[in-house]
C-alpha cells in the first residue's frame, strides 16, 4: 500500500478498513463470535476496540505468516470448540464482502465433508508468461476462480492440514491451499466480484465506490 499504518486501519467510508470488515462479521446471526488475530505490537486496535465491548470477540497474537497466525486462532478454539465445529476465515482487509454472500456459503457448506471458499469465475483471457515476460500458453480460463474469502472448513480438519502444510515448509497462500495438500477437494461457492482485498491505493477508493454504492440499493 505504501502507507504509513496496516492497510486494516486505513480510513474508509467513514470508519478503518477492520470496521467495516467485523461489522459485516457481526451481522451474520449464523457466527457465534470472532477471533481477531492481531500482531504482538499493534498498537491501533485499541482505539477501536471499545466498539465492540459487548461483543463476542476474542484475540490471539499473530504469527510470521498467514498461515502460523490463522492456526493460532484454531488453538485457540480447539481448547473450547468440537473439532467437527465449522470455522470461517476472513481477510480483515476484505471490507466489501456481503453478508449475503457469507449465508450463502454457510448454506451451501453446511453438508460438505471438505468445506470450501467464496470466489468468482475469472472473466479474463488469461496468459502464461515465461520468466522473461513472453507469453508461453493461453490458458482455458473455463476452470478457473478468483478465491477470496470467508473460507470455510471443519475446526479439525483445517487445523491439522495447517499444522502439516508448517511443518512441510510448504508454500499455502490461504487455508484452501492447506486443505489441497492434505488431500481434500474445497468447494467453490460463487460470490460477488466487489469482494476486492485492499492491496493498492487503487483498491482503496474502489472499495468506498463499492460501499457508498450499496447503500442506495
């Protein structure tokens, strides 16, 4: 982002990035609470922290990693939750998902033996390149999936796939690539493409378009 914070407290829409995030968390009657994963030195949250007094939210430090800090959150239910329980993890930075699309994921899941994720098809020609930027192939984009998140699996199972992906040293950019390697097949669960994740100022004042354009539905 190049900013001067975490791009989860960049201002938006009136409120940080994180707000609007555990807003549309919160709305879901379908959740029992959150677990926010926050770094060891994070000193923003604090501020932000009072607004959500009487909710059921928990913390636990963060890791290294994606992975290490998602699996600190599953310890940390595991020592109260049923390993067949099902979790969602959700990008803070991802303010514009719709409560909407989180229902339907739970609906479509609920029954599934090996969870899944919300995504879009990709609508653009897609191309791969060699190391020197040349196109090498054209590739059939009828199969493929922009994955975003709430991701949603067993407690266990995703738990265990985390634990075995560390280990290995292997390269999980989110939970369903954990779940890959273990040997299960995630479900894609089709959402909304405004579900954007805040990588780039651009993606910044798109998200604001996006909210500022849903409350006038």
């Amino acid at each position: 982002m190049g900013a001067d914070i975490p791009k989860q407290y960049l201002p938006l829409a009136g409120r940080s990035v994180i707000e609007h995030t555990l807003d549309t968390l919160f709305s879901c009657t379908r959740l029992a609470g959150v677990v926010l994963v926050v770094a060891a030195d994070d000193s923003r949250w604090s501020a932000i922290q009072p607004r959500y007094a009487d909710r059921n939210l928990q913390y636990v430090s963060g890791g290294a990693e994606r992975g290490r800090s998602v699996l600190n959150a599953l310890c940390h239910l595991a020592t109260y939750a049923h390993p067949e329980d099902w979790v969602l993890v959700q990008d803070a930075a991802r303010p514009c998902v719709r409560l909407g699309d989180i229902e339907a994921l739970i609906a479509a899941l609920q029954d599934d033996s090996d969870g899944g994720l919300l995504g879009v098809p990709v609508s653009d020609t897609m191309k791969r390149v060699d190391p020197d930027g040349r196109i090498s192939a054209t590739v059939d984009r009828e199969t493929l999936w922009h994955a975003q998140t709430p991701q949603m699996f067993r407690l266990g199972q995703l738990q265990k796939a985390l634990e075995q992906a560390l280990d290995q040293d292997a390269t999980v950019t989110d939970e369903a690539s954990a779940m890959e390697l273990a040997g299960y097949r995630p479900r894609m669960v089709q959402g909304h493409a405004d579900n954007i994740k805040i990588t780039v100022p651009a993606n910044l004042a798109l998200a604001e378009f996006y909210l500022q354009e849903r409350k006038r539905e």
